[in-house]
C-alpha cells in the first residue's frame, strides 16, 4: 500500500506525495490517503532509521480490509496551499541558535539527567525571555546541531517555511512546524510572526532532551 501525503503539520501540502516509506519524527504528522488493496491483513511497521543512535522497530498497527470493493480514485491534484512562499524583500531579520549536550565523562554509568541539553548554551528556565520578536517581523532562522545525533526542532504558534538543509536549498520549500536537524549539521527556515502576541516555546520534541534544558522562551510584543 502507497502512502499518498497531502499535509504535513497539519499544514496542506501543495502537492501529493507518494512514498513507500516516511520518516516521521518526534511530534511531527502526517495526513496520508492509502487506496486499500485486495482484501486481507496488512502490517504497519515503524521501520529502521539512523538518527545517530537506533530507532525503535517493529509493528504499530494492523489494517484490515474486508467487504465488497468501492471504485474511488485518488485526487491526481490538491487545492492551493495556505501560505504564500516567504520572499526575500519580505524579509525583516535573522537569527542563529545552536543546539548542543554536555555528557557525563563516563555516560556507560552515568543516570540520564547528568545530561545537560541546551539551546545556545543555555538550559531552560522559563522566567527568562530568549528570543524577542516585534509583531509583523518576518525573519530567517538557522538552527545549528553541534550533537553526533539528531535534534528535532518544534516552534509553537508560527509554522515556518523550511528552505534549505546543511546549507543546500531545498528544490521546493517545505511549510512544517517540527524538521529534523542532521547531526552535525543544519537547516534554515523562514517564518512570518503577524497573528499573535504573547509567550510560547520552542524545543527540540525529542522530549527527554526537552526536559533536561532544550527549550527557550519566545515573546511577540
């Protein structure tokens, strides 16, 4: 059975797209249209992926299909998306944030919260205000991952435009509200702020590493 993707992050996507395999991380989603096929059981299985350490594996769901088959075809398009692509004259600044650990010396002993997980070099506290945006700024972030494992970036409020991993430009930007960040590496983004004022967070969704420091407070004022 074909996955058929048609909104990530429960943002529409402007086109359909058909896979075997996804990788979905961490507090990521995925709207999928799946034609059944004949009649009988089916495995869904969360498949290997090296995130710089193993992922689970093994079985999530079985599907079954049964009864008379209905003729119904797939969309072959999809309406336009909900969000027009950040240009760069839209743009009113730019942001660098770093994700990065402290491990114990001796980690093979060590009990998990001896790990520090920080966002420029600083683990949460939630009386202080890290990034502070003005309403109506429109601006590129880079999230740097100095880890040799994977981060996965989440922002409230805002989705963002995804532009370009480890430095190269994606061929279409993704609208997303959690990406992936490769070990050792990066990605950029752009994001309009113009709907809501106030405080919210952002953190990486792998959610021991959010508790153990890697989150920071934002404001629109």
């Amino acid at each position: 059975h074909d996955l058929h993707a048609i909104a990530y992050d429960g943002i529409p996507a402007a086109q359909i797209d058909r896979a075997d395999t996804m990788v979905i991380a961490p507090g990521q989603r995925v709207d999928l249209l799946v034609q059944a096929g004949a009649a009988g059981a089916y495995a869904l299985h969360a498949a290997a992926n090296d995130q710089g350490y193993p992922s689970p594996t093994g079985p999530l769901a079985h599907v079954v299909v049964a009864g008379d088959p209905l003729s119904m075809n797939l969309p072959t398009a999809l309406p336009a998306p909900p969000h027009a692509p950040i240009a760069d004259a839209e743009l009113t600044g730019s942001r660098r944030l770093k994700l990065s650990t402290i491990e114990p010396e001796a980690p093979a002993s060590a009990s998990y919260p001896e790990f520090a997980f920080m966002v420029d070099d600083m683990l949460f506290d939630p009386n202080r205000v890290d990034q502070r945006l003005k309403l109506g700024a429109v601006e590129e972030w880079t999230i740097v991952n100095a880890d040799p494992s994977d981060h996965v970036f989440h922002i409230h409020t805002n989705p963002f435009q995804l532009t370009q991993i480890n430095g190269k430009p994606l061929p279409a930007p993704l609208w997303r509200d959690t990406a992936v960040v490769p070990r050792n590496g990066s990605i950029a983004f752009r994001s309009r702020f113009l709907d809501f004022t106030g405080k919210f967070v952002l953190h990486c969704h792998m959610l021991n590493h959010e508790t153990l420091g890697m989150m920071q407070v934002v404001e629109v004022e």
